[in-house]
C-alpha cells in the first residue's frame, strides 16, 4: 500500500483525555500552555497530548517528543504506528506521559512527527513561580 502523509488537525496538552466507551468520543480536560515549578529541576505528574490527524494512507511511523528549544534537546518521548484505512479518516490519539522531569526553566515544543516529517507543533513554557504565585492563601 502506498503511503500519504497525513494533515495535522489538533495538537492540545491536557491534564487527561476521557474517551467514552460507546461512542468513542474525546473529551479534553484542563488544557494548559505553562508549568510553573517552586523549584528545578521538577516533576510534572500528568500530561496528556491529544492529536488528531487525517489524509493520511497506510500504516506510517510516528513519534511524538518535547524538545527544550533553549537547549535543543529531546526531553521525554515515544514512538509508534499510526494505520490509516483511507485518506478520509480522522484518527484521534491521546498519550499519557507521568512523573516528567523538567531540569530547567524554558521553552518547549511538543512535537508530533510521520515518516519522520514534522506534522504538529505545540510550544509551551516551564517556568519558576514568583514567590507572589507561590504564597498561599492565610
């Protein structure tokens, strides 16, 4: 079977992905753009990266990773298959990554990649909280 390189729809980083069992339908929970740590390096507990994905033909490699941008370096990933039946298809994925380790503040990309071409890109920050963020409520 010939292979296609399929269109990039969504790339969201969440909390989780709750898939109802019926009707295969998604539901995103808490979506976010920025960590914030009280120190580094620190340990995220739970990521999700949704993607959804469609035009594609065959059964084609795939890899998400998250690369620290300020260091050009692969943080954490994975690899896998991604099979397509036909070009019309959407194919909606969910990766549940925990306990990460951000070494140091900065910006990151999530990275979602077919047949080793880049298809979605999603940048978000690590950041240090400022000692106002980090006070809590008397």
């Amino acid at each position: 079977m010939n292979k296609e390189t399929p269109i990039g729809i969504a790339l969201m980083i969440c909390d989780k992905v709750i898939t109802d069992a019926a009707t295969q339908e998604k539901t995103i929970v808490a979506t976010f753009n920025q960590i914030l740590a009280t120190a580094f390096p620190c340990t995220h507990h739970r990521m999700t990266v949704f993607v959804a994905l469609t035009n594609g033909k065959g059964v084609l490699d795939s890899e998400i990773r998250c690369v620290n941008t300020d260091e050009n370096t692969v943080v954490f990933g994975m690899k896998g298959t991604v099979p397509f039946v036909n070009p019309t298809q959407v194919i909606e994925m969910a990766f549940q990554f925990n306990n990460l380790t951000f070494a140091k503040p900065g910006l990151h990309t999530i990275e979602f990649y077919c047949e080793n071409e880049l298809i979605l890109q999603r940048p978000f920050h690590v950041s240090l909280m400022n000692p106002q963020q980090q006070q809590k409520p008397g």
